[in-house]
C-alpha cells in the first residue's frame, strides 16, 4: 500500500501527516486528529453523519480519501464556534430543538452552513432539499428546518 | 436564582451543549492506551454447515493479531449466551450457521483496517443447507429443524422438537367463537406487518477492557439497559471469575436507541472474550450492513383478524390468530411472562364484551429480535390491527369511520376500565382527542372535497387511527426481565448550597432525560432545574435500573424521581421545624419553601434547609438530604390519541402523497412541551416510514433485502410530511406526577392512519386492505387491477 505525506489545514490548524492511500478522511479527521464530533453511519455515502467542509464544499468524508484533501483547508463542527461564540446555526438548532440524540447534528449543521452559502435566504423546500442527503432517525426534520431558517435569519442580521 | 423550570416549561436541553460543539461521547469516540480492533467474518448463507475455517491467511495479514472462532470461545463456556426468552443463542458457531450475516468467527488486530483484511482473508468452507424463510412452512411436519444443535433440545425426544417455540392465548375463547356466530355482521382480513430495522444513526459498538490484576472489566457500550446487561453478564461469566462487583459497563452518549440497544448482540462478547483473551482493551463498531442484517428486528407479525357487529355499528367481537415470525432463536426482549409482548391491547380504544387471541412464535433462518423500532412491546402490530379492523368494519355497515369509532369507544367515565383481556386502563377521553383532531384538519370539508375529487376520476383518501398505547413497564407482580422486576430507581443528593445530583436507572438516547429528570425534580422541591444535575448509564455509580425502552422512563424512573425528591421534601420538613422552632404540622410547603401557617414571613427556602441538613440539623438526625427511591408503578399508563391523515394516490405512478396528517396525542401532562413535541415528530417520521417506505425481507435463499441504505429506505427531509400537532391532556390518575410517557405513541398510531386513508381513497374502486409498505409499485399493481391505472 502506498503511503503519502499530506498537509491539510483544518480548522485553521495546519497538519502535516503520513497516510495510506486509503485511509478514508473521516478516520483522518476522527482518528489521527482525535476531532470527533464527525461521525460515521453508514457505508455507502447515504446518512450524511459525516459531512465536512472542504474548500468550502460539503463532502461526505466517508467517501473521500484523506490524500485527496492534501492542500486543501477543511472545517468541522469543532470548528464553528468562534472564541466560544456558537455559530448561527448551533444556536438555531439549539434554540429551535433541532437535535435529539445529537448523532447526526454535526453533519446536519455543516450541510447547513453550504446551503446557506449558496443560498443565503431559503425557502422550506430549498431547505429540505439543501439537507436530503443527511438522514435523522430522531427528529422527523420540522425542527431541523426551523433552525435552518433561524441561523438563515441570524445571519442576515 | 435562576427560574424553577418545572412541569410544562418548555426548558432548553442541557445535553445540547456538547452536542452542537461535537463534544459528545458516543463509544466509537473512546480511545484506550493499547486498544485493538475486532472485526467479524460473517456468513454469506442463510444456513450452512461450517465444514472448515482456516485462519492461516488471514494470521499473515500485516496487524492481525488472532483469529476467534467457536472453538476459542468453547474453551471458556461462552460460545452460546442465553436469551432474555429463557432460550440460548449462538456467540460463534460451532456447526451450522442459521441466518445470513451470521458472525462465524472474530479478527484481532492493531487497526480497523487491519480487521478488515483480515476478514477477508479467513477462509470459511460452507455446505449449504436449505433454509426455511417462510414461518408456515417452518410448521409443516417434514420441515427442516432449525438450528437442531440448540442447547434446549438435549433432553428433548426427537419427535418431539420442532420449529414451533412457543403459543399464547388469551380471552375467552368459547364466549368469543358465540359472539361471532351471532353476529350480524363480520369483517375479516389478512394483514402482514413486516420486518423492520429500528436503525439508529449510530450503529452498535463497545470497547471491552479486562482488567487481569484487578480482575475488573469494563465495558462501554452502546446500552440502553446498563444494569440489567451487568447482571447478565455476570451470570454468564462467573466460570470465569467475573464478578459483578467488578464488571463495570457505562453505557455513553448514544447515538439513537428505539429498542436496538437493547439486546445483548454477540460481537459485544466476542470483544469481551477477545480482552480477556489477548490482554488489550478491544474496540468493536459494528458497520451499517451489520447493523441492518443482524441487529434485532421488529414486527414480523402475520396476523388474522376479524371482527363482529351489529348492524348499528356496535362492536361485539374481536378475534385475531397470529404467527410470529422470531427467526432463528428466540431472543425477544419483552417481559418473561409475556412472549408476544402487550398483543393483548389488541381491543384497543373500543368497549368489547368478547375478545380471543392467540399467538404462535415459530423460528425460521432469521436474524433474532422482535421488540425494536419505538414499539411498546408490540403495541404497534395490535393497532395496526384493530384500526385496520375498525375502518372496514366501519365501511362494512357503512357509517363514516369517525361516527364508528365515536359510537365504540370507550367512555371518559368507564375508567379506570377493564379491558376483556384484562388490561386496566387508567384514563382516558378518546372522544376528546378525535374531536380536536377533526377540528384542526376540517373533517368534513375533506370529506366533501374527495366526494367532489372522485367525481373528476382524482383519488384522494382520509385516514383515521385513535390508538390507546400501553406503556411503563411495569407492576412487578407481572411485568420481570429474566426474573428482574421492572421497577426504576433514582437517587438524589442535595449538596450544602442547595444544589442537586441525581441519578437514575434508565439511559437516555436522544429523549432529554438530562433536561426533563431535572424539571420533574425542580416541580418537588422548587430548586431550579439549572441547579440540578442528571446522571445515567454507568452502573458503578447509577441506583440499579431497568433501562430505556417501551416508553417507560418517564411513568417508572420519572416516578422514582418525584418520589425521591418527596422523601428528601419530608426531612427537609423536619428540619425546617427545627430552623423555624415550630412542630412540623405548623408547616406549610410552597414551591421552594416551608413556611409557618399563617405567617408566610417565617419561613425557610429549601436551600436555607439544605445548608443546615449539614450545619445546623437537630439532635438525634442523622446529617446530609438525600433519597432514594425504587419505583414500582402500580399499574401501566395508557397514553392515546387520534391521528387523521390526507393522502393523494398518483394513478400514473401508485405514489402515495400524504397530504397533510394531523396528531393530537395525549400523553397525560406534559413535562417538557418542546421535548414532547419533539418525541412526537421522530415517532411520527418512524410510522410514516414503515407505512411508505422501510422492510426488510428475503427471497426464498433467505438472502437479505434491506441490508443497506441503499435499499432500507429511511425517510429524508423531502418525503417526510410537514406534521401537525394538537395535544389533549388527560393525566395518569396514579403516577405521582399525572404523567404517562410519550417516546412510542406516534410510532404504534401512525402507519394505520396512512393505510387507511389508502384504502379509504381507493375504496370505490374496490380495495379494501393494503398491506405495509405502500410502495409505488404495489399501488401501481392494485390500481391496475381494479383498471384505475392510468398508463399514458
Ligand atoms: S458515514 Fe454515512 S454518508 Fe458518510
Ligand atoms: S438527532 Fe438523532 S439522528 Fe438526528
């Protein structure tokens, strides 16, 4: 198996490491970087539960390779809050009861804050549609929506 | 001080915190020094003969470490683990494997990759058997023993075994046979509620660490029953000197539950045996394959049912024969003295003089299980049932399905009401719960839109389920898991500055147990519910407990709550007198405070009393304000509702569209409206899912349909309906509290009210029953049947 040296900057933080060809980005980001708030729920990129940033990109980084990110600036849930102010939408999703078991609120909320880049002011539907590739098996997604429009509102201020 | 946040207040949740900062702690999160992966080679067969497994490949593997196989856990008398059905199951084969996915063997090694390859690597050479898929075909006198090598045929004459486990009747069934005989109307209908995989996000997964010097094991796992898995644990390992003192297990942040964490599964056991084995702490994760294909299954229920009436739509008989389909053991999680669980609720919300059921359990080459997916001990499977009834019933003596239900129910003043098959309801008002229901959708304009609808050749259905839900497991005079009376427990501390720590016997999974424990605590002793911490799932410090499932922490360890924060409420009154130099009768409680009667201005605040409990106490008591409390509820609660759901069938493509599903729940009071409401959307996405979308199945091979989200088809944010909630509050009369608990009910009402609004929109065309999921392709089929299918 071939290894690899990579860089890749991750919230903000620089790392430099050595990696199989295959190791998959969300055990780099779980794993080597002990960031473990990006979680893992399936195999075959349907549940979401993993979802980063990469350059600003939503990705599932159970389907991504760690070498493919070599150079590439990455954003997780731990890195939301700034200086210990929440991020719009982990406000909205605490305010607006967005979360249950918590599972796959990070890869919600980061799906979330790549809609809202694209689209800073959705509709119910664009919302819908923006977080169908994440699954929740607690909330039935009223709420989730409800904290998407809030941080939307939120960040519009 | 900050507000009290008792009952009602729709409190922020305390766990969020982590959550939304990815600081939780789910088991797959934990790093021990020295930790190695187990991974599991599983059976591609339904059932096969193991005639080899080589291990030499995959021992050349770079990282693997060993190979465990039956034989290495026949060495220490664990390669079988009991049932909580008092039967055993395989932890690895020896002989034959009875299911696909079945484990077959365990691979050690540095990292999850290494597993992995080794996995592949280990060469298994299987003969393959026959399996038997179909339950009835399982009865039939020549079929195949399933599984012939089970511990509980060894004194068993052969003839003897079979593939029949067990049959459960109740009611009177002479009374009930008469009742239909002078019926004057019948209805009867077949209905088949399919597997279903409760599928939590997170799939399940432990870290076992034995401990040799100290001879302590400890095992994080994903549980929502801590103490009960200990004690088990326990039984089963004291041949190898585990003992219970010294078996920890911490159940952490789970990411999920609804019944699937509640089994033992044998990759737990094989990761124990691995530690105790090797020396290294062992990592198991199960991945979603695993998790679909093995985990325990719920519903897998055939059923026929009928009913009889009067002509006036008067219900006089319920009569309903089962076959349970429990795969290849039975490794059901109910109550010991109930194997088809609470199926007895079968007569629902409706006032029936005659009622007979009977349920026979049959093993066939399936994965285990039968209580998962928010079900209440299959409560779920006996709405279906007497819902589904109700509405054909109804179109049989042609009265519109709400008049029908109305004129059957049972009435606000028969309760506490004794069911004939002998349930005691504690309350209720179900007329209440449909009125309101009716209300918010405008029942009978729909009514008249779809007449006017049918007309232009559009199909459009209503659909009606007023369930009664049967939760809080439960009395211990007849509700014991493997002998485990089912109360719940908490025990509380107030420390000097009138702040609180309180632990319970449950785990929570996603209901806010940390937030709403505290609110039921604040409303008894008037602290605020931010003064009170919760803790649960680590049995070394937690008061023993029975766990999470079937609705019943908040009617049992909500309880214990309540009652322990009023034994702490009685000391404190005591020493209150003492502060205030008054007899305790001279003593009025208001929240947060005694006061002396009459002269409110005497008066001590509950952390005033704190404070002296350790400073100031009188003579003779002992120091400190703490309580415990095991809670043994006195009877069950009896949640209920009435759901009206509107769908629009697509005669082009069979789609299903629910339109718009109204749900009026009454769940007694409400502790946390938010959370409540909250429970109430999940249970309802997990009745329109298997309604629509979600089955596990097999072909003839007893190959797996469903094993990944490829094909168990979980509802996303697009599908899932944009829900409407109305609330009726009829409080429990015997919880301290009023309380009846909620996490299950719109999973048990839900899917019946979209079945019968399909039926109800395709009744004219002459459908009258549907069996879940309603997929396109199976109402494309109906519809081009009865020629209602457009083809263009
Ligand atoms: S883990 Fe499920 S999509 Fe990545
Ligand atoms: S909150 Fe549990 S899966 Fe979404």
């Amino acid at each position: 198996m071939s290894n690899h040296h990579i860089r890749v900057t991750v919230n903000g933080d620089v790392q430099e490491a050595d990696v199989d060809a295959r190791l998959l980005l969300v055990h780099f980001i779980r794993e080597d970087l002990n960031l473990t708030g990006t979680h893992i729920g399936c195999d075959t990129s349907h549940c979401g539960a993993c979802t980063v940033l990469v350059n600003g990109t939503a990705i599932k980084s159970c389907t991504y390779f760690a070498v493919q990110a070599d150079g590439a600036e990455v954003s997780t849930v731990e890195g939301l809050a700034q200086n210990g102010d929440l991020h719009p939408i982990q406000e909205g999703f605490r305010e607006m009861h967005g979360l249950q078991c918590g599972f796959c609120t990070p890869g919600m909320m980061i799906a979330s804050i790549a809609l809202l880049e694209q689209n800073p002011n959705p509709t119910e539907d664009e919302i819908r549609w923006g977080i169908s590739g994440n699954l929740c098996r607690c909330t039935g997604y009223i709420n989730i929506v409800k904290a998407v429009q809030y941080a939307a509102e939120k960040m519009q201020e | 001080m900050p507000e009290i946040q008792g009952l009602g207040h729709s409190r922020k949740r305390v766990e969020d915190a982590r959550f939304i900062r990815g600081r939780g702690n789910y088991v797959d999160d934990l790093k021990v020094p020295g930790m190695i992966y187990l991974d599991l080679v599983r059976s591609p067969l339904a059932r096969a003969k193991i005639k080899s497994i080589n291990s030499e490949k995959a021992l050349e593997v770079p990282g693997v470490l060993a190979v465990l196989t039956g034989e290495t856990l026949k060495e220490y008398d664990v390669h079988n683990m009991p049932t909580l059905m008092n039967e055993h199951q395989m932890v690895l084969p020896l002989d034959t494997v009875e299911y696909q996915f079945q484990e077959v063997a365990g691979v050690l090694a540095t990292s999850r990759y290494a597993a992995a390859d080794g996995v592949a690597a280990v060469e298994v050479d299987y003969e393959p058997l026959e399996p038997v898929v179909d339950p009835f075909k399982a009865l039939e006198p020549d079929a195949p023993l399933i599984w012939p090598d089970r511990p509980k045929w060894a004194d068993v004459p052969e003839e003897e075994r079979s593939n029949h486990i067990w049959h459960w009747e109740k009611g009177d069934k002479e009374a009930t046979d008469k009742a239909f005989e002078e019926a004057e109307v019948t209805v009867k209908e077949n209905l088949y509620i399919p597997r279903l995989s409760a599928a939590a996000i997170e799939t399940c997964g432990c870290v076992a660490k034995w401990d040799a010097v100290e001879g302590q094991l400890t095992l994080w796992m994903t549980t929502q029953a801590p103490h009960a898995i200990r004690t088990v644990f326990a039984l089963v390992t004291a041949h190898l000197g585990l003992s219970e003192e010294k078996i920890r297990v911490i159940s952490p942040d789970l990411g999920g539950g609804f019944g699937g964490k509640v089994y033992v599964y044998p990759g737990y056991v094989i990761a124990v045996a691995a530690s105790i084995v090797t020396g290294s702490p062992v990592k198991w994760i199960e991945d979603r394959t695993e998790n679909l294909g093995t985990n325990a299954f719920g519903r897998d229920y055939h059923i026929t049912a009928e009913l009889a009436g009067k002509k006036d739509g008067t219900l006089t008989a319920l009569r309903i024969k089962t076959t349970a389909d429990h795969g290849y053991v039975d490794a059901a999680a109910n109550p010991l003295k109930w194997p088809a669980g609470l199926f007895n609720i079968c007569t629902g919300s409706y006032d029936f003089k005659n009622a007979f059921v009977e349920v026979d359990g049959v093993y066939t080459n399936k994965p285990p299980g039968g209580i998962v997916y928010r079900c209440s001990f299959r409560v779920t499977e006996a709405v279906h049932t007497i819902e589904r009834l109700a509405d054909l019933m109804a179109h049989e003596v042609q009265m519109d399905p709400a008049e029908f239900r109305k004129k059957n129910f049972i009435k606000p003043e028969q309760f506490p009401y004794q069911s004939v098959l002998g349930w005691e309801y504690d309350s209720g008002n179900y007329a209440g719960a449909l009125d309101l229901a009716m209300d918010m959708i405008g029942y009978d304009e729909l009514r008249k839109e779809q007449a006017e609808k049918r007309e232009r050749g559009e199909f459009m259905g209503i659909g009606i389920s007023s369930f009664t839900e049967i939760v809080g497991a439960g009395p211990s005079h007849s509700f014991d898991i493997i002998g485990l009376k089912m109360f719940d427990s908490c025990e509380l501390r107030v420390h000097p500055t009138g702040k609180v720590i309180a632990r319970f016997g449950t785990k929570s999974q996603g209901q806010g147990h940390e937030t709403t424990f505290a609110q039921i605590i604040a409303e008894e002793l008037g602290i605020p519910a931010d003064h009170i911490k919760i803790e649960e799932g680590d049995t070394d410090t937690a008061p023993y407990g029975l766990g999470t499932y079937a609705s019943r922490s908040t009617p049992v360890a909500g309880a214990a709550g309540a009652m322990a924060a009023r034994k702490v409420r009685d000391k404190a009154k005591k020493i209150a007198a003492h502060l205030l130099e008054v007899s305790e009768e001279d003593l009025e409680w208001e929240q947060g405070k005694f006061f002396v009667k009459g002269s409110p201005d005497q008066a001590k605040t509950i952390q005033e009393i704190a404070f002296a409990a350790y400073t100031d106490y009188p003579q003779g008591m002992e120091a400190g304000l703490e309580a415990v409390s095991y809670y043994d509820p006195p009877n069950l609660t009896y949640p209920f509702g009435s759901y009206i759901c509107v769908v629009d069938i697509d005669r082009g493509t069979g789609e299903v569209k629910v339109r718009r599903f109204v749900a009026v729940d009454d769940c007694g009071i409400r502790i946390n409206p938010m959370i409540v409401e909250g429970q109430i959307h999940g249970g309802l996405t997990m009745g329109f899912a298997p309604a629509l979308l979600e089955e596990i199945s097999y072909d003839e091979n007893g190959n797996m349909y469903g094993s990944s989200f490829q094909d168990y088809l979980l509802p996303t944010s697009v599908e899932t309906p944009k829900w409407e909630t109305g609330t009726t509050v009829t409080p429990s009369p015997h919880h301290p509290q009023g309380l009846k608990g909620v996490g299950e009910s719109a999973t048990v009402g839900a899917p019946v009210a979209i079945v019968n609004a399909v039926v109800d929109a395709l009744w004219h065309i002459g459908v009258r029953h549907v069996d879940i999921p309603m997929t396109p392709p199976k109402v494309w089929a109906l519809l081009k049947e009865h020629g209602a299918a457009l083809e263009q």
